[in-house]
C-alpha cells in the first residue's frame, strides 16, 4: 500500500504546485502585469493541469484494467470510462 500513499503524496503536491501557479497568476492580474507574461503563466498551468489529468486518467485506466468485477458491472465501468474520456477531451 505504500506505492498508493507515495502516488497520492506525489499527485497532491502536483495540486499544491498548480495552487500556487494560480495564485501567482492572480497576483500578477492584479498588479496589471505585461500580457505576455500572463499568457506565458496560463500555458503554463494549462500543462501542468494537463498532467494531473493524465496521471488521473492513467489510475483510473489502471483501476479498470485490473478490475475483476462481474461481466455487466465490466461493461458499466467501461460505459462510465468512456463517459470520462469524452469529458476529459473537451
């Protein structure tokens, strides 16, 4: 179990990290910042956001492959995956 705490441990720093990526943005919003610079700090979340979404995704996907569940609660967690995805690549 210890693998799942570091996993957890490395995931909620990855959020910490993005916390503070907005905080900073915001900051630099309020002091009227050059522009460039704002926009180069919402890309920069935007990346960041993108690997926590990946990272999420892959558990997830690691969840669903190793599950042993019954045919039909199979099929309703795949339907639910997929339901995921779609959102996710909006």
């Amino acid at each position: 179990m210890s693998h799942v705490t570091h996993d957890k441990n490395k995931t909620l720093a990855r959020i910490r990290r993005i916390r503070g990526q907005a905080e900073a943005l915001e900051r630099a919003f309020a002091q009227e910042n050059e522009s460039a610079s704002i926009l180069q700090q919402i890309a920069a979340i935007r990346g960041a956001i993108n690997g926590l979404l990946m990272v999420v995704l892959e558990r997830q996907l690691h969840e669903h492959e190793s599950s042993s569940a019954p045919a039909k609660q199979h099929h309703l967690q795949h339907k639910q995956l997929m339901h995921l995805l779609k959102i996710c690549l909006k």
